[in-house]
C-alpha cells in the first residue's frame, strides 16, 4: 500500500475521469491504488453529506444510498463504465460509508458522555442526523463478528445497511444473483438478530 | 453450504435452510401450512423453521432502521416529542419568512419553555452560531418588560440553525389592536412601550434590525396590556458580517424585512447600520398601526424600486396617504379605530404626521437620536405638548439646531480632553501637571493654535457616529496625529507638546500601542535635540515608562523608569518631586511585577520625599501611602495594610473633603484590606461608600464604578452569593463596555474576573464561551506577555481539562506558563499555580515524569511562599500523592497524603 502517498484534502474535487483509471489500475492488480480510491471515495462523501446538509431543499432527504448514488456520478459521472467498476464502486462506497457512519456514531457517543449542553455540534467535518448512534456502532461490531465466520453474508449486509445499495446493486458488486442475495440477506439478518439479543 | 451460519454437523441443515428460504417465497397467511407439510414429520425441524422465520420476520430489526434518518417528517416540521438540541419539541406554532416557530421544552440546565425558531438551509449555519455567541453576552445583560431576547442558539442533527427564545404567548400587535379597536390614543400608548423596550436595547448596544408590528406580541398581564418585542439578536445573527451585498435569505431577501428597513440597512452596508436603522423601521410601524398601511403601499412594491423611492426620503405622510386611500378602506381603518374616517384623518394630520416623518427620514441624521426620544415625543403628543418634530420647513430650524449642538460639542470636547490632562496630571505626577499647566499657560498665540488644532480635529469627526464614544475618539486622535506632523513641523516645542496629549488621551482609552508609540518618538526627537534638557528627556522618559508599565511590559518600563530617575536624580534637590514620582512609578512596577522587597524600598523612598517636603503636598503624600498599602497588602501583611490605607484615607479626606474621587478610592483600597481580613461588612459599606462617591462626583456610568463593583461582587462570591455576585460583576462589565469599550484593557480585566466566578461558580458551560471570547480580546489588546493573558490561559487550560479535552488543556497552560516564566520573577506564586494546574494535567493524561517534575516545583514556590500549612500547599502536595497513586509508586503516594493533610 502507498503509505507515503499524499492524501487529498477533503475540499479538494478529484479530477473527472481521474477514478476510472484508478478502478481499471485497481482490477488489473494494483493494489497500491487501492488506497487512494478509499480516499478519494471516501472524501468525496463526506464532502456531499454536508453540502447537502447545506442545502435549502423541501425534498430534502439524507439517505445513505443517494448520498453513495450522487459520489457516483460526480466521480464517474455518466462515463461507460464496466459492470465490475461499477459493482468495485460501490462496495468501497459502502465501505467508506460505513467507516463515516461509525466514526460519526462514535463521535455522538462520545459527546452524550462527556456530559454537559453542546452548543456547537458542527464542529466535526461532518453531521449526519442519527437517531441512535449505539445502534450503528453495534451493527458495526456485528458485522465485524459476522465477517470472521462468513465473509460473503457480512459484505452483504454492509452493502445494504451502510451503503444503502439495492439488490440489483448489491449483486453487481459481488457478481452474485439475485436470489442468492436475498438468501445472504435472510441468513445474516437472522444472524444479526440473534447477535443483538443475545442468542447463539 | 457458505450460507449457513454453522459449521456443526447437522443432518437437517440443508434442508432447514432450502425450506426457510423457500417458505420466505411463500404467501405469508399460507407460510405455516406449507412449512408443516415440507417438514412431513420431522416436528423438530419444523419448530427449528418457525423460530427462524420468526427472527427473520421480528419487527424491530436493526436492518429495517437506516442509519441517518430524516429530522423532519412529510410535512417538512418536527414532530411533537422530538429532540432538537437541549429541547424536547411540543408543538408546532407557525411559519415565519425564516423558518417554522416551535412550542418546545427546554430540558437541561434549566427546565422552561421556549419558542424555538428553526431556521430554513441556505446559511451557514456555524456563522449563524458564531455571530449569535458573539452577542450572547450582550443580549445576556438585557432585561426590559417590554422586549424578550433569543436565549440560545445551535444546530439541529441535520445542521439547520435554531434560536431559542424567551417564550411570548401573546397576539401580534396589529392584530391585537385591531380585534380590539384600540384607538389611536391606546395604540400610541403600547406604541411607547414599544420604543422604551427598543431603547433599552439599544443601551447595551444591541440593534434589532428586523422591526415591525409582528415581531412586536401583545401579552395580558393582571388584565393589562404589554407588547413585547421579540427575536432579539436574531437577525443580527443571520446578517452576514461585513454585510457582503447579495448574501440571501432562504426567503429570497436579505435578513430583515423590506418593507420595514431603513434605506442604509436595504443598501447592505454592514457597517452602516445602527440604532437609527431601527428608528427608522419603529417609524414604519408606528406608520402600520396608525393607518393600517405600510408607507410604500400606494406605490410599486417591486424591490428595486422601493429601495430607490426610501433612498429619495419622500415617504407620504400618514394623513395624506389616508386620503389617498380607497374610501371603503380608509372607513376600515377608522372603524377599526373605533372612529370616523374624517375623526381620523384629522387626528394624524400635523403632529403624527411629523413625529412619522421625522422617525422615518431618509437621512438617519435627521431622525430622532434615540428610541427614547421617539417614546417621549408621543409621550407629548398624549399629554398635548408641542412635539420635537415639526413639519418639513422647520428642517432648516432643525439643521441649525444640530448645527449649534455641533459647536457645543466641539467646545465641550476640548474642555473635555483639557480636563482630561489635567486629571491625569493630578493622578499620575506632579510632572504630568506641570505640562498640562504649561500649556495652558503658553503665549496666547500658542493656546489658540491648540485650541484651533483641538476643535479643528473635533470637526472633522462625525460626533452621531455609531460606534460609541471609542472609535469616534480615537479617529479623532489619529486624524489629529496626522495633523500634528503636517501642521506644526515649525514650532517643534509645541508639536512635542501636543504628542505628549494625544499620547495621554491614547492611553487614557486604552490605546496603549498608540500611546507608546508617540512617547517613543518624543523620546527619540528629545534625545536627538542638541540643546536636550536632561530633564524634559527625564519627564518624557517617566511618560513612556508608565505607559509601558501600564501596558504590562514591565521589563522595558522598568528600563526606561530607571534612565529617568537616573536624570532627575542629576537634577538635583530642586527635582525631589519628579524624583519622587518616578521612583513611585518604579516601585509600583515592582509591586506588579511581584519584586516585593524593591518595591518597598522605591515606594518608602518615595514617601520619605514627599513628606519631607517644606511644604508637602498632602495628595501625593497619600497617594504613596496608597500603594505602600497595596504593597503591604500583597505582602499579606493586613493589618499594615489597612493602616497605610486608613492614614490615606483620612489624609484624603482632610484634604479634598468628604465627597471626593480620591477619598473614594481610599475607601475601596481599605475596603479591600478589611475584606481581606475577614471584616467583610465592614469592606462591604467602604465599597458601597466608595460606589456613591463616585457615583456622585463622576456620574453613574464611570468605569472608577466598576472597581467597587468587583470588590463587592468578589466579596458576595466569597459569601456564596453568586446570584449577587454575578449581578454586581455583570454592572461592574456593563459600566465598562459602555465607557471604556468592550477592548480596553480595563474592560477586559473586569470580565476576566466575571469569566473567573462563572467558572469558579461551576457555570462551565457559561464561562467557556466568555472566556474564548476574553481570549481572543486579549490577544487582540494586550501584549503577547502580559500576565493577564496568562490568567485567562490557565483558567481555559483548567476549563478544557475538566472538559476532558487535555492536549487542548495542556497547550492553553503551557503558554500560560511560558509567559509567567519569562515575565516574572523566579519563584513567583502565580508560576506555581500553573504548574499545578498543567502537572495535575499532565497526570490526567499518564505522563507521570513530566507531571512530577512540575508539581514538584510548584510545591517547592508554594512552601517558600505560603509556608507548607498553607491550602496551596497542601494541594500541590494533594496532586502529588494522586500522581504517585496512579504511578504506582504507593509509598511516595502515603507520603505526600500525609503533607497534604499535614
């Protein structure tokens, strides 16, 4: 990994067309480019969820999965891109989601802790209306405990839980049918329940 | 089979899973039957099924809830019970231009409620916080029956901005008085009420900018009608700062609202808008609620065009625009004020129509001065006084008026500013008097060339400018620096004597840099003089050394002070006084800097001088008496303390009589050494006595007012009054920023003290966002050393470790102690405080050696200075058993427990 790579800020826009060649180095087995997508990625969503939040819309809506939708198209934008692109795409847009989401969670958690009124809430780089901030930090050690025993189900249910990502989507990404998503889906979230409430 | 969650040998497990699936396939109301027949007989497998299906269907399941929701629902508002912030929203009140108005509970520090007002997207939602916190401490000081302040403001989840507001349950003002018919007569009268809310407002320095008759509610109290004017410090928090022209709101307009905004404020100029800005729109309203129009109505509403008719200044009149009226609708307006049209029409015309005009003019300077002004002249309306208005031709009379006031200004300013020299004279040396006296006495030639040079600079100044006293000065002083060196390059003597004024009327607001900069080029031009008398260069020398002591550089003041004394002291005996005085000014600087031993051996020095004079002069005499009490004071020698003061005191008072400003500040000195004997009743009625004697010799709103102020407000603090005590502080503030600025050194030292008991009090939350804001004012005012600086440091540093936030503790004090390092003198007490406080630090966050090292030598300075019983000491030794303790070193840990209880 390019570990003396220079990181983008997160104000600064990749150039277009710029990840597609990123994504082809990435398939052909460079793995050093692996990084710098995260982080492209990676900033890039977090530069959307709070223009967005910026934004006058009466529609508005923060839904993970518009938020990785828009990361699309401002990265690829409406370039042909081959179905494994898209699908690499997306998975470490989930990825990157997910890592927003629980840092965020974290944060919240943290501050309820340190007690007191928190008069400016806005002072990290991203906010991101959560209800229950304990609850994505669970589903995170969840999966994480998922993923030691089945890989396959844990990736599932981060692409539809963090990334918000349809089944459609979702099997792109793995290159799996539609079915056996949907039976990937049932099995973790059953999984997943019994973790959380404390059955084996 | 990779799907199964299960590595165990089962015989039914491909089966469990592929019937699971396929029942998932199945209508839910025929799931059950068809599971029951896969399974066959297998009762085992088929209860294994049904528990899985069951999990899988189970209602709450975390896969169903998205992380991030939406805040607001379907209909664009919060739902009843939701959380915003410290508040529980209850009830959905209406929409504004702005956003959606909440009823909603606040939960925490207090429980109240409040009208919250969410603010549309489309701002900046930290700007808007950021603006709002800088006014906080403003709005804070307002309380008037007749106006409810934004109490808070923040973000929601999403990031929208919000105020929360002193909940008014109450009808708008238009339509209370027209569900009510009110008359003319009672409209006016809560109109008043109105204006008297505003001025007190405006008092404290804080401008509406968004009047008009539905910020104004209407509320019943004891079956008595009072308006309340709401929103305050919102839109100044929404007003883009440095007033960037084109800055929307979500509205589509900028902040305010059109028709009701002065033509300065729709122009956009940031800077231009003031108290006469809300004038204005208290006009338009006073127009509104007398017509039932707004003055522009007849006319196209199009902005464009409003915003060049109100530049014009040629609003109708309210009469005339009745009979411009429709006649339906001006008999409405009537019969809503319980009237006949014609009853109407006569009732606005002459007085209201000029007291409209003239609250409405385009020029601000021609509009009344002050929301007071306007209440008063309805007041002579109501009471059938001839109204300060008048009609359009008494403007000429008008000009001349203001035109008249302007001399009267301009005389009484230089009288002002000679007062001023002299004052300072009395206060700081004999040789400041003698200078002062000079000047006055100089050929006649010369007074009038300062006189000339004085009012000249006077004129030039806009003396209505908003900015409060400061600004208007001080760009009086700078343009008169610039004139000094145009002007008089021909008459260098008198040119270093006018230096030498604006020098002092520099420091005296607070503009030490200014000052000292000009005492340096005396100085330099002084010594560059061929025919230089040892003793001006001594005098301009002891000038400067006070002014830099006054600005905390004491290394370098105490440099200069000493080439002066060395100067006066060749002078001769003839020179006993200067000698005095300088070495007065040394030994002060001693004291400050803590060299306790030098200042006594200056300061008694001094006083020998003094009183040994054939034919001492009693004021100076006392006023070395005054700082050996200080002195004896700081030695915590009390007792000498309270002598030396009470020898001042009387020496004052035999002098200057009962009722001076000295004999004042005598009492406010022995009040402080009774205090801190522990007689605090006693020190309570010598500040009191203090605050009347100041109050009558130099006005309620003299900043000598906050010294007693403080006292008694520390001294309730030491008696657990807090409630007193803050309020006390809050006087001792507000009296500071009206007449010195919110910058001056001296403003900032008392809300230093205030910041102080709010954190000392606990009130963490409260103190944090003053304390930022001392920060950021002393970094602005006061040299990057100066002690004061260093207090608020340590306090923050103290403030962000009981926040947890450490590093951010750690870096505030390690400046701190920087600082206290290189400006006092090894050993100094206050070095101690901030090692304790960054060791204990340290110690929060596991970095024992370094800890141990500092609380160490704070123990050592404490025990040398305090003696080891002292609490001080014990609490160094406190900290230090807590660091052994979680160090592990145990014995080490008994041992300081035990010094620390001795």
């Amino acid at each position: 990994m390019g570990r003396g790579r220079q990181i983008r800020s997160l104000g600064e826009r990749p150039e277009a067309g710029e990840i597609t060649g990123l994504l082809q180095d990435w398939a052909e087995g460079n793995e050093e480019t692996h990084t710098q997508l995260m982080e492209l990625i990676y900033g890039e969503l977090c530069r959307l969820a709070s223009s967005r939040l910026r934004q006058e819309r009466s529609d508005h809506t923060l839904q993970t999965s518009a938020l990785v939708h828009e990361a699309y198209l401002r990265l690829l934008g409406q370039k042909q891109v081959s179905w494994q692109d898209r699908g690499h795409f997306f998975a470490m847009a989930a990825r990157m989601m997910r890592r927003i989401l629980v840092n965020h969670a974290r944060d919240r958690v943290c501050a309820k802790r340190g007690g007191g009124v928190e008069h400016l809430p806005l002072e990290e780089s991203v906010c991101l209306p959560m209800d229950r901030p304990e609850e994505c930090i669970a589903v995170d050690e969840a999966l994480g405990a998922l993923a030691a025993v089945h890989p396959q189900q844990a990736k599932v249910v981060e692409l539809r839980y963090f990334g918000g990502l349809n089944r459609d989507e979702i099997g792109e990404s793995l290159g799996l049918s539609r079915p056996t998503i949907a039976r990937r889906l049932r099995v973790a979230r059953i999984w997943l329940y019994r973790y959380l409430h404390g059955e084996s | 089979m990779t799907d199964s969650p299960s590595t165990e040998p089962d015989p039914d497990w491909d089966k469990l899973w592929s019937i699971f699936h396929d029942a998932l396939e199945i209508e839910e109301s025929e799931r059950a039957a068809w599971v029951a027949d896969a399974c066959g007989d297998n009762g085992e497998l088929e209860g294994r099924i049904e528990e899985l299906l069951a999990s899988h269907v189970a209602t709450d399941h975390v896969l169903d809830r998205p992380p991030v929701f939406d805040e607001l629902g379907p209909d664009g508002q919060f739902k009843a019970g939701q959380r915003v912030g410290v508040y529980r929203i209850l009830e959905h009140l209406g929409e504004g231009g702005m956003g959606a108005v909440y009823l909603a509970e606040q939960l925490e520090p207090v429980q109240r409620r409040v009208a919250l007002k969410v603010i549309k997207f489309g701002m900046d939602t930290r700007e808007v916080v950021a603006r709002f916190q800088r006014e906080r401490q403003a709005l804070a000081m307002m309380s008037h029956p007749n106006i409810a302040v934004a109490l808070d403001a923040g973000a929601t989840a999403e990031g929208r901005p919000y105020f929360a507001m002193e909940l008014v349950e109450g009808v708008p003002f238009t339509t209370y008085c027209d569900s009510h018919r009110l008359s003319v007569r009672q409209r006016l009268e809560l109109f008043r009420d109105v204006c008297k809310g505003v001025h007190h407002a405006h008092q404290k320095g804080i401008v509406h900018r968004d009047l008009k008759p539905s910020n104004a509610l209407i509320t019943h109290q004891e079956g008595v009608p009072i308006p309340k004017v709401i929103d305050f410090g919102v839109a100044k928090a929404m007003d883009p700062a440095g007033g960037e022209i084109g800055q929307l709101t979500s509205a589509g307009g900028r902040v305010g609202t059109p028709d009701y905004m002065s033509p300065e404020q729709r122009q956009g100029a940031e800077g231009d808008i003031d108290t006469r800005s809300d004038i204005y729109s208290l006009g338009v309203f006073l127009f509104e609620i007398l017509t039932g129009v707004l003055p522009h109505r007849s006319r196209e509403r199009a902005s464009a065009s409003t915003s060049a008719r109100a530049t014009e200044g040629d609003s109708p009149t309210t009469s005339a625009l009745l009979s411009r009226l429709e006649v339906s609708e001006a008999e409405e307006a009537a019969r809503l004020r319980s009237t006949s049209r014609d009853r109407l029409t006569r009732e606005l015309k002459g007085d209201l129509d000029w007291i409209v005009a003239k609250a409405m003019a385009a020029g601000r300077e021609f509009r009344y001065s002050s929301s007071a002004e306007l209440a008063a002249d309805i007041d002579r309306f109501l009471n059938l006084e001839p109204v300060l208005a008048g009609p359009p031709s008494a403007f000429y009379r008008f000009r001349k008026l203001v035109l008249r006031n302007r001399l009267a200004f301009a005389v009484a300013a230089v009288a002002g500013t000679l007062t001023l020299v002299l004052g300072i004279g009395l206060l700081v040396s004999s040789v400041r008097l003698h200078w002062a006296l000079s000047i006055a006495e100089e050929e006649n030639r010369r007074a009038e060339a300062v006189t000339d040079f004085l009012i000249e600079s006077f004129e030039v100044s806009d003396p209505s400018s908003s900015h409060g006293r400061t600004v208007t000065a001080r760009e009086v002083l700078d343009r008169g620096s610039a004139r000094i060196d145009e002007g008089l390059a021909s008459e260098p003597e008198l040119r270093l004597r006018l230096m030498e004024v604006i020098a002092t009327v520099y420091s005296k607001l607070g503009l030490s840099q200014s000052s000292i900069g000009h005492l340096e080029r005396i100085v330099e031009e002084r010594r560059r003089q061929s025919s230089a008398d040892p003793l001006e260069l001594g005098a301009s020398l002891h000038a400067l050394g006070a002014e830099l002591a006054r600005s905390g550089s004491f290394g370098p003041a105490d440099q200069v002070l000493r080439e002066a004394l060395a100067l006066r002291r060749q002078g001769g005996d003839g020179q006993m006084l200067d000698i005095a005085a300088t070495l007065h000014q040394l030994g002060t600087l001693s004291l400050r800097s803590g060299n306790l031993a030098e200042a006594d051996r200056l300061l008694t020095e001094a006083l020998a001088l003094r009183q040994t004079q054939a034919n001492p002069n009693h004021g100076e005499v006392a006023q070395s008496l005054n700082n050996l009490g200080a002195l004896r004071l700081a030695e915590g020698k009390l007792e000498a303390a309270a002598d030396f003061q009470r020898r001042a005191l009387e020496l004052r008072r035999a002098e200057f009589g009962l009722v001076h400003p000295t004999v004042a500040a005598s009492s406010n000195n022995l009040g402080r050494a009774l205090d801190r004997m522990g007689e605090t009743e006693a020190a309570a009625s010598l500040y009191h006595q203090a605050l009347d004697i100041w109050k009558e010799t130099l006005g309620p709103d003299h900043p000598h007012l906050a010294s007693p102020l403080s006292n008694l407000a520390n001294l309730y603090f030491s008696q657990h009054e807090v409630e007193l005590a803050l309020e006390f502080s809050q006087r001792a503030v507000a009296i500071q920023e009206v007449a010195l600025g919110e910058d001056h050194p001296t403003t900032l030292k008392v809300r230093h003290n205030r910041g102080e008991m709010l954190l000392r009090s606990g009130q963490i939350d409260l103190a944090e966002p003053v304390l930022w804001e001392i920060l950021a004012a002393e970094r602005r005012v006061l040299p990057d050393q100066h002690p004061q600086l260093a207090s608020t440091l340590v306090m923050l540093g103290y403030l962000l470790e009981l926040r947890g936030r450490y590093s951010d503790g750690e870096e505030s004090v390690r400046e701190a102690l920087e600082i206290r390092i290189s400006a006092l003198p090894k050993g100094h007490r206050q070095i101690g405080e901030a090692q304790l406080i960054l060791g204990r630090n340290l110690v929060r966050q596991e970095r024992f050696e370094e800890g141990e090292e500092l609380l160490l030598a704070c123990r050592t300075i404490f025990v040398d200075f305090h003696g080891p019983d002292h609490e001080r000491s014990r609490e160094s030794a406190k900290q230090l058993a807590v660091l052994y303790g979680a160090w592990g070193r145990f014995e080490d840990q008994e041992l300081w427990r035990g010094r620390a209880s001795g």
